[in-house]
C-alpha cells in the first residue's frame, strides 16, 4: 500500500475553498501518477483535527478513514468523529480492543550507511568509527523514538541520519 501524500495546503479563512482546490488538485495529481505506478492506491491527506477550521475540509472527501495509532488499523472518520466527540475531542483510541501493533525495535531498522542500506544491528560488524556513531546515545535515542512511532508495516522504511554521513571508515 503505497500512499501519495501532500504536505502543505495554504489555507485562508476568508478564502476555504483554496484548501479545498488544492486537495482536489493533489487527487488529480495522485491518479495520474496511478497510471504509471498501478502500487499507489492512496491519498493521504495528513493530520486532521475536527476542531480545527483548517482542517475540516478533509472530513469532506469520501471514504476518509483515520488510522488507530494503538492497532494501525483504518477507522471509518464518522466513526472517530463520533468517538472524539464523546470524549471532548481529547485523545482518543479508535480500537481500544485491537490487540496492539507490532512495533519495530531499533535492530530492525534499515539505514543508509556510507551508500550500504544495512540494519542498525549490522552497523557494528563494520568500521570502527561507525559503531562508535552507532553506539552513541544521541543515535539510540533518535533511532527508539522512530521505532516506537512505526509499525512493522513499516519495516521497509530506510532511515537517513546525518550522523552516518561523512565518516572515515578507513581505520
């Protein structure tokens, strides 16, 4: 499930409709792409806040599914709306009774290293200079709070950190 997405509307709150020309120009956008890469199915529309002026646009385009950041799983939006408003728009599990997503762990992830997509837990067995990046608490840390926020659906993703950029691995 290969997604397209759009990062930025410019919204204007005399002027709605811009927000609401701009998706219809990235759907557009997205089918045409379709043709070529028959992979990308989706658009995604990004973040939604149903307080939020700025955004209720989205709730607009149908299906709309938001995703449960406990399952991963997609929820049909008038289902969440009517969730988030009986719990006074504050966060909100949209299936409490899915059993959890399985997260990635740091070893699993894939980073780009010196042109080499390798799994952090491989990063060690090479130069002497990348285990010490590697080993740093700087990077575990960046790397936990990443493989905390992603599902295994996710575990072809691959990471560019700047930390294993520009490293000397001719020791």
């Amino acid at each position: 499930m290969d997604p397209s997405t759009c990062g930025f509307l410019i919204f204007e709150p005399v002027k709605t409709s811009l927000t609401l020309k701009g998706c219809l120009r990235e759907i557009a956008f997205t089918r045409e792409v379709m043709k070529h890469r028959p992979d990308i199915k989706y658009y995604y529309m990004g973040y939604y806040i149903s307080t939020c002026p700025k955004m209720r646009y989205k709730g607009k385009f149908r299906p709309s599914e938001l995703l449960c950041d406990r399952s991963f799983q997609w929820v049909p939006l008038d289902e969440c709306d009517r969730m988030l408003n009986n719990n006074d728009n504050k966060f909100t599990v949209f299936r409490p009774n899915e059993t959890p997503a399985e997260m990635q762990t740091r070893d699993q992830l894939l980073l780009l290293v010196d042109g080499k997509i390798l799994p952090y837990a491989d990063i060690c067995d090479l130069a002497p200079s990348l285990k010490e990046v590697a080993d740093s608490a700087e990077v575990k840390e960046k790397l936990d709070a990443f493989a905390s926020r992603i599902g295994s659906d996710m575990s072809g993703l691959i990471l560019y950190l700047s930390d294993f950029q520009d490293i000397d691995t001719s020791e």
